[in-house]
C-alpha cells in the first residue's frame, strides 16, 4: 500500500471503529412500521385460518366476512373466460351447494 492510501486508511479507522461500537437508533417511525408490518402479518394470517375454517364448519357467514363486496376471480384453468368481477355474496351462494352435508 502506498504512503497516501495508509494514510487515509489511518485517517478513516478511528471513524469505523466509532461507528461499529455507537448504538444503533432506530427512528420511531421504524418501529412504527415494524409493528404495523406485524399487525397485517397477523390480519392476513387470521383471514385465511377463516376462510379454511369457513368450509370446515360450513360457516357461510365467516366465509363470506373473508371477502370484500366485490372480488375478481381467475377461472381460466377450469372454465376458461379469465378473470370474471363478481358479488362476494353471488360467489358464496354459487359455492354452498358444493360443500351440502359434508
């Protein structure tokens, strides 16, 4: 290494070293959105227990609160048409029948 660059090598470690033993702050702000990250986590996690939950009790009301008042559904792999807009409560009642004394 020449003169000038073990000299600014020199020049920058004590900064390095200063910075590795500060502590980290963390903004608020970031905690803030770790937390909110945690909460959707959570929400979404409690959405799909029920929408399984929903078909194993035949619970019609807790399937259709998994869904907003319209949805979009992709039935090109069974029915071919792609994505189709639809009612929840039109989709729930077209799967009921389905799922009849299970």
């Amino acid at each position: 290494m020449n003169r000038i660059a073990t000299l600014v090598a020199a020049s920058m470690l004590p900064t390095f070293v200063a910075a590795q033993q500060a502590p980290i702050a963390e903004p608020a702000s970031s905690t803030e959105t770790k937390l909110q990250n945690l909460l959707d986590r959570e929400e979404i996690r409690q959405v799909i227990t029920n929408y399984g939950l929903a078909f194993d009790m035949q619970d019609w009301d807790l399937h259709r609160s998994v869904f907003t008042d319209e949805i979009q559904m992709d039935f090109t792999a069974s029915l071919g048409g792609g994505l189709q807009t639809m009612a929840a409560d039109g989709w729930v009642s077209a799967v009921k029948p389905f799922f009849g004394d299970c």
